[in-house]
C-alpha cells in the first residue's frame, strides 16, 4: 500500500504538468507589422579604410592595456614592414574586416610581430570601426594564443 499510495503523487503532478503544456498557445509567425518596424538588420558597406588608419588605435590600446592591467611601461614607439593580409576573407555575408601586419618596435628594444583587423561597426556598440589587435610574445591573457593565430584569418 505504501508504494503505491507514494506513486500516486508523481504521477498525478505528471498529468497536471502535462494538462498545462496542451493549454499553452500555438506559437505564430510574424505579422507583417512585426517583419518590417526595426527590423532591418546590418548594413555592411565593406568600406574599410587601409590599414595605416589603425596604427594609432592599436599603439592606444596596447598602451593603455599594458599600464592599466599588467603595470607594465612597455609602449610600441614605431612600426616597420606594414602590409594588408587578407580582406574579406570569407563569405560576403560575414562582418567585413581587413587583415592587416606589421613589425612593432617596443620601447625595450625588441621588434615584435604585431596582427591586427580592423573590423566594421566593431567599434563602441557598433558607432565606429573597430580594431583588435595582437603582439607576438605580449598576449599576456592568451586571447589569440599560440602566438596570435587567432588575430590572422
């Protein structure tokens, strides 16, 4: 009499679980309203500026990420052998982003590989382009490890 007196209740929980989800509505595609008011989705031009415009961010940041997070004095004072990698290396439809690198001479003396995209409506809640970088041997947070692979495309 116990066992069943104690299956009573799961199974009766079950049923009314079960009565609740059959009286839950239908769910129905978009009405026209609802398809066209602010709905218009990203509008890529594919208009990015060469890859000298995003020197100045990445010597900004690494900058600001070296003396604020890491309490370092390390700053890049120039750069050498500029180049575009890639634009728009996969298919039209992705965010467009141009592929840029670079050698990055840092006040300690060393010359390191610098990586970096500049990356449309990637800027501040998508106002302005945006640039994300990386310095081969200064990835102190393995963003893009091994060795920036994941700041090329």
């Amino acid at each position: 009499m116990r066992l069943v007196s104690t299956l009573k209740l799961p199974v009766a929980a079950c049923a009314a679980l079960l009565g609740l989800f059959a009286l839950a509505p239908v769910a129905q595609a978009a009405n026209p309203l609802e398809k066209n008011f602010w709905l218009s989705g990203p509008r890529y031009d594919g208009n990015l500026p060469a890859c000298e415009a995003g020197l100045p961010s990445v010597t900004y940041q690494f900058g600001e990420k070296e003396g604020t997070f890491w309490n370092s004095a390390l700053r890049i004072t120039g750069y050498a052998k500029l180049r575009e990698v890639a634009f728009r290396p996969w298919q039209s439809d992705n965010i467009p982003r141009r592929y840029c690198a670079a050698d990055a001479y840092l006040n300690d003396g060393n010359v390191r590989p610098v990586y970096f995209s500049i990356v449309e409506d990637g800027g501040l809640a998508g106002f302005a382009d945006g640039v994300e970088f990386c310095v081969v041997g200064v990835d102190r947070n393995w963003a893009f490890n091994p060795a920036c692979k994941a700041a090329k495309p």
